[in-house]
C-alpha cells in the first residue's frame, strides 16, 4: 500500500511572509518599482503597517498597473528615511538569487550539508530563485561575505549580496516578462541560524573556485569587501570567461541596477566593456608569454 503523501505547506501571503520575517515593530523598507513609467517610489515603515491591509491594498493597485514589489530583507534604524548600510540596525536574513541553472541549481543546495535547511525559497520567475535564511549576531561584513560564498559555490548571482539589497515580496506579479509571474514562498526551516551553521570557507571572500575565474579576481583581507559595483565588474568578467552571451550579462547587471541607477543599461553595458577590455589584455598578456616560453624551447631544442 503507497504511504499518504504529505500535505504540500501552505503558501503564505505578503502579509504572513513580512510579520514571520520580522518584528512588528521593526522598520523595513518597501520598493515599488514601475520600469516602463521609470518611477520608483520606497516607503520605510513598521512591518505592522507593511502587512496591514490598507498598505497590502496600495501595493495590489501598484501591481496591478505595472510597478514590481520588493522588500529589504534587514530591519532599519528607528529613524532611518533611507536603505544603506549605516541605516541597517541588524542583520536578520542572509540570501542567494538563482538567476541561472534553475532547478538544478536549488536542488544542489538543497542536498549541500554546506549550508541548513532554507527559511524560505521563492520562485521569482520560470526557474529563477531566492533563498532566504534567518539569522543573528552577524555583522554587516559577515552577512556580505557569506552572501558572496554562497553566490560562489552554488554559482548564484553575485549582484544580489549587498546587505542592502531588496528581493521580491511574495504574493505579487512579476512584470519584466509579457505575462504576469506571480511570486510565490515556499516555507521551510523555521529555525534562526548563526554563521557557524554556515560550513562555507568566507575568509577569503574571493578565493577562485575555478581556474578560469582568476582572471577576474583579486586577494582580500578577511576584513576587506567590495563595493557593488565591483561585484558587478567581477561579475562580468567571471560570466565572460566562462562564455555567457555579453548582451544576457548586460541585461543581468541592468535588471539588478535597475533601482539604484539613473540609467542601468548605460551602467551595465559599460561595466561589461571594461570586462571584456580587461580579459582581452590578460590573455594578450597569457598568449605573449606563451609564445616568449615556446621561442625558447625552440632555441634550446635547435
């Protein structure tokens, strides 16, 4: 006789998904991001009144008229009227953004004993992820650096470690595509983690996994991190190495500038220049050693 198979979790609304992910009282920020308008509009308040149903209602009539719905996923100062980082009172969550490799790519993580049982996985789009953990006593530093590991061994993206950075809130439409993809979470851990629950190796936060990807990197400190817009450029090269169509590296950079940039694709197409004009000159470098190298072997060969 075949086992009863087990309830699917219910899918919990906005609503559920920001009062389970934060205090009442704690301030967080809600992006409304409408790209065929270019209007962004960001409302800091408490997560009660994020989730009521008068703020919930504003949010639908946004969503419905075109604007993308996204939440900052770490609780601001008391008075902060603004998302950076001098602004974050505490490190709540960690993430990673699956923006390729889909379903097999969740599914590695999820058989990885490298990192625990997820809080939340939503899917964002057509086999694009976010992973979302609960966590506490991480520094800001601490929270980027195990962002940035996680992006490196399950091959996420890397624009998406900021600690600053606001993922989609559950419930919503997404609208960058011809036809809406609501947004849904799927519940998992409800445990709170810390960063010794992590095995990931973060005290190099730009260690190469792969050869190929040297080339695009630099050796830090334990205590040194990269501004945004060098995970960008980093980025880029790492993805052009290993043979990504420039125009879809572009479009990745833009899409995910797309709230903190006047223009996103002047950003993105010019980061991914200066990528491809740095790995020309580091192979030109490679292949003119490479011919001084096989020069002299044919010398003392003859």
């Amino acid at each position: 006789m075949n086992a009863p198979e087990k309830p699917a979790p219910p899918v919990p609304s906005a609503s559920e998904y920001i009062l389970d992910n934060f205090k009442p009282t704690d301030r967080i920020a809600v992006l409304v991001l409408n790209r065929q308008l270019g209007e962004t509009t960001q409302r800091i308040t408490a997560a009660q009144k994020a989730s009521s149903p008068e703020f919930q209602a504003w949010l639908r009539y946004k969503n419905a008229n075109g604007a993308d719905i996204y939440v900052g996923m770490n609780a601001l100062r008391h008075h902060a009227s603004t998302r950076t980082k001098d602004d974050i009172e505490k490190i709540s969550h960690v993430y990673l953004d699956l923006d390729h490799g889909g379903s097999a790519s969740l599914e590695a993580l999820e058989n990885s004993d490298l990192v625990p049982r997820p809080n939340y996985i939503l899917n964002t789009s057509p086999e694009k992820f976010q992973v979302v953990w609960k966590v506490e006593g991480m520094t800001t530093e601490e929270a980027e650096a195990l962002n940035q590991a996680m992006v490196r061994e399950f091959d996420g993206d890397p624009a998406a470690t900021d600690s600053t950075r606001v993922l989609r809130l559950p419930g919503f439409a997404n609208k960058k595509y011809e036809e809406d993809f609501y947004v849904q979470a799927r519940t998992g851990s409800t445990q709170t983690y810390q960063l010794h629950d992590f095995k990931l190796q973060i005290d190099s936060q730009d260690a190469p996994r792969h050869q190929h990807e040297e080339a695009g990197r630099k050796p830090l400190t334990q205590n040194s991190t990269l501004s945004q817009s060098e995970h960008d450029w980093a980025y880029a090269k790492r993805a052009l190495a290993r043979g990504d169509d420039p125009d879809i590296v572009i479009q990745r950079i833009a899409d995910y500038r797309s709230h903190d940039k006047d223009d996103p694709n002047y950003y993105a197409r010019h980061t991914v220049m200066k990528a491809q004009a740095e790995l020309s000159r580091h192979r030109a470098v490679e292949s003119s050693e490479g011919g001084r190298t096989q020069t002299r072997e044919m010398r003392v060969n003859h």
